[in-house]
C-alpha cells in the first residue's frame, strides 16, 4: 500500500467567521441631494405635500386669523390699489411740472419695496412667527400715511410713501398671505380669497376719501383719516395673527433662490412677473387715461373704485371655485379673461364711459385672482413649512417688475404723446405672456395631464 503522508492539522483561529461579523454597506436614497433638499410638487405620484399634516380648515381661531389678515391686507394692498387716486392727484398738484414717468417711479418704488423685501420677511415668518412683522409694519404703514399729506417735494414723496410705505406694506403682505395656509389646505383657496378681499375693499375706501374729503378740507386731513383707519385695522391684525404653533427649530430664517431649479415653480414665477408687470398699469394710469378721455371728475374719480368693486369678487370668487376645479385651472382661466377685458373693451371702447367702465369692472373681477390665487398655486409646489419661502421669493423676484413696469408705460405713454393705445398693447401683450407661462408650469407640475385637477 503506497504511503499517504498524513494532512496538517487545521489551525482554529480564535478570529472565528461569524455572522456579526458580515455587515453591507447602508441602504443609499436614490434621490441626489437636490431631490432630497426641494422634492418635486409630486414626489411619490399624486401624493400632496401636506399628506399627515392636520390642518382645522375652520374653526373659531381659524377665521380670527383670515380676519386679522383681511385687516393687514386692507391697510396694505389697499394703499397698493389707491395708487392710481395718488398718482392722479399729486401729478396735477404738489408734482405737476414733472413728467408722467418720472411720477410713476414714486409708486414703482412702493410696490417694488412691498414685493421685494418679501425676500428676507417670508424666511423670518417661517423662523419666527408673524408677531413682530406685523408690528413693525404697522408702524410704518400709519406712520407713512400721516406723513405723506406734508410732502411737496419729489424725494419726499418716495420716503414717505415709497420707502415707509412699501417696507410697512411688505411686513404686513406676505405674513398675512402666508399664516393662512397654516390654518388651511382643502379650503386655501377660499380663505385665502376671503383675506384678499381686504385689499379690494381699502382700493374702494380710499380713493373716496381722497375724492370727498380732499375737496371740503385738504389732502393732509384725507390721508391723516387713512392713517387712523390704518391703525385701527392693524391692531386687529396684530391681535388675531397668531400661528397654530410655534415656528420649527430646523426653519432658516435666510432667503435661498435655489428653489428656482424647480421648473414648475420658476415657470410659475415667470407667469406671476408677467402678470404683475401689467397690473400695476391700469392701476396707476386709469384715473389719467380717464381723464385724458375727456371724461369729467365724477367719471374719472369713479373708474378706479369700480375696478376695485369688481376686484371684491375677483378674489373671493375665483378661491372658492379653485378649491374645487384645481388652483392652476382657475388661474388660467382668469387670465384669458384678463386678457380678453384688455383687447377686447378697453382697447376698442375704453374711450366711451360705457365702455371703460365695464372695462374696470372686468378686469377687476378677473385680475384681483392674482393675489389670491398665486399664494395656492405656489402652496401646491412646496411643503407647509416652507410656504412662506416659497411665495416670497416668488414676489421678491416679481417685485422687479413692478419696479419697472409703470416707469416703462409711462415713457410708451410720453412717446406715444400721450396717446394710450401702445400702453394698452403692452398690458394685454404681457398678459399673453403670463397665460403661456402659467399653462406650461401647470403642464409640468401634472407631467402633462390635461384633465387633472390642479
């Protein structure tokens, strides 16, 4: 038998194999950090933002807080759709021997400041809450109105109005926007449509108080009075604006345009600036366009408070219907109406009474869904905590527009010798605009489904 050498002992390590010992790698998210930082508006199919989050959709202190917001907006957005019985008036009084557009700068500059400062005012209502916003614009929403009837010069005019006024509205704007959509998701709309009526409602209030009391005392005493109707309205805001909690710790109170990479959100911006851009146009130039018709004082005084009545419904109505249509839905709609008031009345009949007057009223009832229904629009784009980032930035970046939107139709206006019809076409032209840019962000944020409800 041939010799078979014995094998090697087996050497027992005492390092023996074990399961404990045999670990994988961690699970990687296979979403990059951008994903994961600002998810997109439907980031597991059709799931919302605010899936898990309960929201009292009514209630005794919900409705508090839709009415302390109507009261800011009513001080602030009031003074923002008065402009045009400001500018009709100072134009023709304290700052007649200046032209028309360099006028307009004085309310660009305000509204500019209103939207623009947003940038850095949403952030800090995200971080801490809306209590000492709200008071600080107060302040200088009161302070600006009280001053601005002693003005007589140009630069008076943009610090009083302008800076105070615009800085006090901004700090009374996006918290009053923003808190609701804290107490409301299935009825955003609506609410947000209620609040937004309360600047309408100072757009009908104080051009006649310009009108009726300016004549029988002085435009010191007319703007004194808004003053004090100011002060009332902002203590009731600054009463019944309380959050549902406490603002969260992870809350960065500093702005961050990185969200722009958000197609559907930067698309919706760039619909929001269009539309914007043209706004502020009417506003301020309709009490002149008026009475460059030829219209009397009655007539002219009259065309912006209609506008402003029309923008009563054009806020509240269009909330209501957008809860259950879709929020993108609805806002596209108003702006083809918008449009069509534009080229369709005020460009063929607006120099008959008739005929500007159902212009104002039109364009009020489908414009004043600008303001009530972009805050639900860019809702539907961002989680609830970062609600107040997100419509701030979208009106910081608008504000740009209003800064130079009603400078730039004033110098078509001057080209044209005062002639309004090029004034007219650029409104409707950026109006087409904003509805191309809606129709598309809305076509993102749903991949392309025409019938869903968004």
């Amino acid at each position: 038998m041939p010799y078979v050498a014995p094998l090697p002992p087996v050497s027992r390590s005492k390092n023996r194999f074990s399961l404990a010992q045999f670990e994988l790698p961690p699970l990687q998210d296979p979403r990059d950090a951008w994903e994961l930082a600002f998810p997109s508006s439907t980031p597991y199919g059709d799931k919302p933002f605010d899936e898990g989050v309960v929201f009292p959709e009514g209630g005794r202190r919900a409705w508090l807080v839709v009415f302390g917001s109507w009261c800011a907006l009513f001080s602030s957005l009031g003074l923002m759709n008065t402009m045009g019985a400001f500018q009709g008036y100072i134009s023709t009084h304290q700052l007649k021997h200046l032209d028309v557009a360099v006028v307009g700068w004085i309310f660009s500059l305000y509204a500019f400041l209103t939207f623009g400062v947003g940038l850095f005012v949403g952030p800090l209502f995200d971080k801490y809450g809306p209590k000492w916003l709200v008071l600080s614009g107060s302040v200088l929403v009161v302070l600006s109105m009280d001053l601005i009837g002693n003005c007589i010069e140009f630069w008076q005019f943009m610090i009083c109005f302008s800076l105070l006024g615009g800085v006090g509205s901004a700090l009374l704007f996006s918290p009053s926007i923003a808190i609701i959509g804290h107490y409301f998701s299935r009825r955003r709309g609506y609410a947000t449509g209620i609040a937004a009526t309360g600047g309408a409602f100072g757009g009908i209030l104080y051009p006649l108080i310009i009108q009726l009391v300016t004549p029988s005392t002085s435009f010191l005493w007319s703007t004194k009075l808004i003053a004090l109707i100011s002060l009332i309205l902002c203590g009731f805001a600054t009463v019944f604006m309380q959050p549902l909690q406490a603002p969260g710790p992870t809350a960065s109170a500093w702005p961050n345009l990185l969200i722009l990479r958000r197609q559907a959100f930067s698309l919706t911006v760039l619909g929001v600036f269009l539309v914007e851009f043209a706004l502020f146009v009417p506003l301020t130039y309709i009490t002149s366009y008026s009475r460059s018709m030829g219209f009397s004082s009655s007539v002219s005084s009259a065309v912006l408070p209609v506008l402003n009545v029309g923008s009563v419904f054009g806020r509240c109505l269009p909330g209501y219907f957008a809860d259950r249509y879709g929020r993108y839905n609805i806002a596209i709609l108003a702006i083809i109406l918008t449009a069509l008031s534009v080229f369709d009345i005020w460009l063929p009949f607006g120099h008959t009474p008739p005929g500007l007057v159902i212009f104002a009223l039109l364009f009020g009832l489908s414009s004043g869904s600008s303001i009530s229904l972009t805050p639900v629009c860019v809702g539907q784009l961002c989680p609830v905590e970062q609600y107040g980032r997100y419509y701030s930035t979208c009106f910081s970046i608008v504000s740009i527009g209003c800064l130079t939107g009603v400078p730039l139709a004033g110098m078509i206006l001057d080209a044209d010798g005062g002639i309004y019809r090029g004034l007219i076409l650029f409104v409707g032209g950026c109006y087409a605009g904003g509805l191309v840019a809606f129709t598309w962000a809305r076509l993102m944020a749903t991949n392309w489904r025409l019938k869903s409800k968004y």
